[in-house]
C-alpha cells in the first residue's frame, strides 16, 4: 500500500507565539476545569442556580 508523505503545512504568519500559546493553554485549562467541575459536581451546580434564583426573585 502506497503511504502519502505527509503535507507540509505552510507556516502561519508571525505572531508572538508564547503569549498566543499560553492564552490557549489557560483558555483549555479553564473549559477543562468547567467541564469537570460539572460532571463531577451536578448537585453544586444546581446548588448554586437555586441560590442565584433565590437571590434575584
């Protein structure tokens, strides 16, 4: 079976890459830790929503 090479991507434009990099890193980290926290965690959430219906009515 014949393998493709792999297609060289060309380079995106310069952009100050660690920055870009380490918003993306903190951004994923948060959804991440969203995301667990709410499987982890349904009572809590619906907790808290109970609480902030509470303290708005």
């Amino acid at each position: 079976m014949h393998i493709m090479p792999a297609k060289r991507r060309r380079k995106p434009e310069p952009r100050p890459r660690n920055e870009f990099k380490k918003s993306h890193y903190i951004k994923d980290l948060i959804k991440k830790f969203a995301l667990a926290n709410i499987l982890l965690n349904p009572l809590n959430l619906l907790e808290n929503f109970n609480l902030l219906i509470i303290s708005v009515s």
